[in-house]
C-alpha cells in the first residue's frame, strides 16, 4: 500500500528534551516536506527536500532541522523543543514537480504527529 | 506574495444539500495548481480534487467539483449531495512555478458542519 509512514502519533514532551519525528515514504518520491498546522493559520511549511542530500527552508524553519540521507525518509529534528513548537505536524512526498501543466503534483500526507511541549 | 483566502471560518448544510466553499488566491504565476483536501476529526488529510492554471474545463471527482474562475482567482469547491460523512475541515492549496512548486500554500481552512 502506498503511504507515507510518521512516528510517532502522539508525544508529550518537556522544553529543551531532543526528539526526532520520523517519515517514511515508499512511492519512490522525489520531493518530501515538512508542515505545521495551528488553529487559524492552516499548515504552514517547515522545510522541503527536492531529493537525497538536498534540503531547504520553508516559511517557519526556525527551531528545526531536517536531513535527507536516503531517498525514502525524511526526519524532522527539534534539537531544543520550546512551547511554541506545541502543534499538530505533517511530512507529505510527491513526486518532483516541473510543470504545471497536465500533471497534478498532489502532495500525499502522513496521519499526522501531535506534539506537545510542556 | 502567493496567498490563499478561505473566508468562510465556518458553514452548515443540510444532508442531501449542495454546498460550496469559497476559496480565493492571489498569484502572479502563469503556472499553478490548486488543490483542496479534506481533514476529518480523525486528522488525515485527503486529496480531493485538483484543478491546473491551463485546464479550461472545471474538475470534477465525483462529488467534488472545482469552480475555477480564473480571471477573478477564484477555486470554489462544490459538494453536491451531502453526506453526514463530509463534516471535516476542508483546506485550499496552491502550488506554483514561482515557488518552484516546492511549496504547497494554504488557506485557513473552512470547517463543514453536515445536519441530518
């Protein structure tokens, strides 16, 4: 079944504690990103890969980091996690996007991965 | 500045009733793709429909239909026939050449409310 995989769901966590948040695609993807959702503000991107070894900033970078070592996963990092980071967090893939023209360029979602930082 | 506008925070309809959720963009690319995804209580996002800057016809999935209205940067999503089941937040996206369509903007979001 084709999907992309987050882990975890769920986290409670206290200010300054590392995490890492996992993502794995297995649709052979090209592009993978990283998004936040906050109430009234919809999902707002963190950062994208455009393929292995190859990152970039997003809208709300600050406070993350991410790596693409392998074609397949895209861990999202919080080195120093602070109360603001509480939100709900999404990694998506698609495949690498060149032209707007007959091509839908959906982006597929994980379920998704609520942190909260105390 | 690329922007999405969902102006609607909140809307009701009746089962069985059609409904349409407004969805506005500003872009100044020639190529761009609009998106709509669904996000129920359970949190997932589901792709619903999809509509390229260079279609001339209006998608259509099913239920859905985008009402593309170029000219006025419009993307509305219609349902007809509702279901208790279409009670979600429903979010407007936009992908364009400018971001080298690296980046998937989007709005607010409109949360629907399906009464039996």
């Amino acid at each position: 079944e084709a999907q992309v995989t987050q882990n975890p769901r769920y986290l409670i966590t206290v200010t300054g504690k590392k995490l890492t948040v996992t993502c794995s695609q297995n649709m052979n993807h090209e592009y993978m990103s990283w998004y936040r959702q906050d109430p009234g503000l919809g999902l707002r991107q963190i950062y994208y890969s455009m393929n292995v070894e190859v990152t970039d900033k997003g809208d709300v970078p600050e406070g993350y980091k991410v790596s693409r070592k392998e074609k397949r996963n895209f861990p999202l990092i919080l080195e120093s996690p602070s109360p603001n980071q509480t939100s709900l967090y999404f990694c998506a893939s698609s495949f690498r996007m060149t032209s707007g023209v007959g091509y839908t360029g959906e982006l597929f979602f994980g379920e998704g991965s609520r942190l909260t930082v105390l | 500045a690329q922007k999405i506008t969902q102006t609607q925070p909140g809307m009701f309809v009746q089962e069985k009733e059609a409904v349409t959720l407004d969805c506005t963009y500003d872009t100044s690319d020639q190529s761009y793709g609009l998106f709509w995804y669904k996000q129920p209580s359970s949190g997932e996002m589901i792709f619903l429909i999809y509509q390229g800057s260079y279609d001339e016809q209006n998608a259509t999935e099913g239920r859905y239909s985008l009402n593309f209205q170029k000219a006025r940067k419009s993307a509305n999503l219609v349902i007809s026939a509702s279901q208790l089941g279409d009670s979600a937040m429903y979010f407007c996206a936009m992908r364009g050449l400018r971001s080298g369509y690296n980046k998937l903007i989007f709005g607010a979001g409109t949360r629907l409310a399906v009464h039996p």
